[in-house]
C-alpha cells in the first residue's frame, strides 16, 4: 500500500529527527565520533523537534524511543521470554512518543523548548537513561542546563525569522560553547581494570563455575606479578553469593596481602539479596551494597499489588534486591574512591563534589549485541564531566575503561 504523500513526509521527516537526534551514540558505537557533526545532527533534531506538526514530534518520539531503547528487551531472553523482547522495545517507543508527545501540546516554539527543557528534569520510571541534553556531551556544545536552555531558546527564536536573521541569531549559540575539557589529574595509583566478555548464557551456570574461578584468580594473579596496585574485576564477576563460600573469600583475602582486589558478586544476609562489591585489601574484606537498583532489572517500579505479580508471573517468583541506605566509599593507597555497580554510575545520586575518583564495575551481557554499553559509557562520561570525576570502569560485555 502506498502511503499519501502527507503521511510518507511526516514518517520520513519524523524518522529524519530520531537519527538525528540519536546519531551521536552510534557515531561513538562505531569509532565514528565527531564534534562537528554531532554539534551539527543535535542542532538540527531539536531545532525539529520545536517547529514540526504535532503529529510528526509524536513520530519522532517513537523513533528516538526505538533507537536509544530498543536493546532493553534483550534480557528478558534469559528468563524464558525471549519473544517479548520487541514487544517491550515498542512499548519503550511509545512511552517516549508520550514523553516527546508533550511539546505537541503547543504549535508555539517557546513553549514547546520551556516544555522540552523541563523533561530533562523527567525519567519515565525512574530510568534516566533517555537525557535530552546528553546529545551534547560530545560536541562543541556544553552539557550543563543552562547551556541546554541557552540552545532551545536560540533554536525556537530562530524559527521565527527569516533567513537572514535565522543565521545571524545562531550566532547566540556561541553563549553556550563549551571549551576543551580538562580532567581531573589521574591518581597516584596504578589500576587494572579487567574485562571479560562471558555470554549471559553461560555465567550462571554451574558447569561454567570452575572455569570463571579459574579465570578470575589468573587476572588477580597477573596483576600481582605486573606490579599494579589495584585490580578491579566486572560485576558478578564471581557468580554466587560470596559470603556462602568462604574458602573463595579467604583466598582473594590472602592474595590482597600483595594487591587491593574490587570485584562484583552477591549477598545473601539475612534472607535478603544484595548486588555488592567486595573490597579485599591487606587482608581485610569490605563489602559495599548497590544503592541504586535498575528499574525492571533488579527492582520492579510498579504499586506492590502489581510488583508481586511480576515478579511472581514475568521473573519466575524472584524478590527485588535490596539497597544501602547512601554509597560506600573505599580509601586505597591515600586515594579516596566512590563505589558504583552498573547503573549506579549513570546517576547524579552517586556523583558528589568530595568525591573524584570513581570505581565502577558493569555487566553489560544481558544486552548483547547492541548499544548499551556504548550509551552507559556516554552517561557516565557526561556525569563524569558535570562533576569532574574520574571513573574507573570494568565490565563484562563491553563499554569499560576509564572514562572522563
């Protein structure tokens, strides 16, 4: 069926705008990164965004949705559900289509860039995965909010003048240019991060144990003998909760006699489950918990009458984790460090003025193949740069390293 011409134009046009908006993730996923072209793409999509019909900011909501969101679904494979995970990457479309879809609540620019400016103040379900401004974190635009006001209200004057003074008023972008960034001095500490790249598959499973051990005391051992000061291993790095094998504890105790280890495994304590970093260090063991769980990973965002559900219907009976009440902080070598795992280090919650250093440990192979890793990196780093932190990031599946 052929569509009519008005239809084709907004599909088109809508789509335009979402790979627009979304072109600097995938210019990084594939080594492509560009200031120039990103400052460019970014310009234009919201330039989109605040002058299309309401019809087409709709569509391009959806599209944006799709692009940024469609891996999420990829995990719901491991739990039996493998033919729903389109079903959630339309659903992750729509919920975005409804969230762009506020700025079509008005044809005018000005209201639609106030509108546009206070959803970076908005996470659909507490996941804040979808920031507007982030567009800008590697461009010659700054990330900061009122650089992102000073762009949408450049942008929406600029749709109401005529060529000539379209260009010239651009000219007003230079307010929010941002300057070569200058990180944070790198620590007196020598750290190895180790990355592994296990299928989701595999992890889990029993059989696979003995030779993820293996592998895991290989990297600590390596990095004794190649004289680092710290090794930090992914999340779940060991599979199991650690406090119920203490023949594995106290090995990587002894072993930090000679080197600090981070890893990323399990709690069990007193019946509830925790995702926790263990710290080894001169034979001493501290256990930092997860404070920020990832909704519909780790903890279901929904009233208790439907949390129960879920977990009992869709996850097969599993219980939320369970938090610390603030993030655990480790001091190695003289050096102060903030403890982040996975999604905690994409949140502002983690990121403090007294802080500069930052541990970071992911599993990012529940999401396989796709842009996730890629889009954490991207959050971390435009966290990083508001507060001028240094993150230390290993991870399994892709997107570690250290990020700045």
């Amino acid at each position: 069926m052929k569509l009519p011409y008005p239809a084709y134009r907004e599909l088109s046009l809508s789509l335009g705008i979402a790979l627009s908006f979304s072109a600097f993730i995938y210019c990084e996923h594939f080594g492509l990164t560009s200031k120039l072209l990103n400052t460019a793409l970014a310009l234009i999509a919201l330039y989109g965004l605040l002058s299309i019909s309401k019809k087409t900011v709709l569509l391009s909501g959806f599209w944006i949705g799709l692009l940024w969101c469609y891996w999420i679904g990829f995990s719901f494979q491991y739990y039996g559900l493998g033919w729903a995970q389109w079903f959630v990457a339309l659903g992750f479309g729509l919920v975005y289509a409804l969230y762009y879809g506020t700025m079509a609540l008005s044809n005018n620019p000005y209201v639609r860039a106030l509108i546009l400016f206070g959803l970076t103040f908005v996470w659909p379900m507490d996941f804040n995965w979808m920031q507007p401004e982030l567009i800008f974190v590697e461009s010659y635009i700054g990330i900061e909010k009122w650089q992102f006001a000073v762009v949408l209200l450049v942008l929406a004057l600029s749709t109401q003048l005529q060529k000539k003074a379209k260009a010239a008023s651009l000219l007003l972008l230079c307010i929010a240019y941002q300057p070569q960034y200058i990180p944070p001095k790198q620590p007196d500490i020598r750290v190895k991060l180790v990355m592994t790249d296990i299928s989701q598959d595999f992890k889990w499973q029993s059989q696979r144990l003995g030779q993820t051990l293996l592998e895991n005391f290989y990297a600590v051992d390596e990095a004794i003998a190649q004289g680092y000061d710290l090794v930090v291993l992914p999340e779940s790095a060991f599979p199991l909760f650690m406090n119920e094998h203490h023949e594995i504890a106290e090995a990587l105790r002894e072993r930090s006699r000679n080197i600090a280890i981070l890893t990323g495994t399990l709690l069990n304590e007193n019946g509830l489950n925790y995702n926790v970093s263990y710290l080894f260090q001169q034979g001493k063991m501290t256990i930092a918990k997860k404070t920020v769980l990832v909704p519909f990973g780790e903890y279901i965002p929904l009233p208790d009458f439907l949390r129960g559900w879920v977990n009992r219907e869709i996850f097969g009976g599993g219980a939320d984790f369970v938090t610390a009440d603030k993030p655990t902080d480790f001091t190695i070598k003289g050096v102060r460090f903030r403890n982040a795992i996975c999604y905690e280090a994409t949140r502002k919650e983690l990121y403090t003025p007294d802080v500069r250093y930052m541990l970071a440990i992911s599993n990012n192979g529940w999401f396989k193949p796709s842009i996730e890793p890629t889009l954490q990196k991207l959050l971390i780093r435009f966290y990083a740069r508001k507060n001028h932190t240094m993150v230390f990031h290993a991870a399994n599946g892709g997107g570690g390293g250290i990020v700045y």
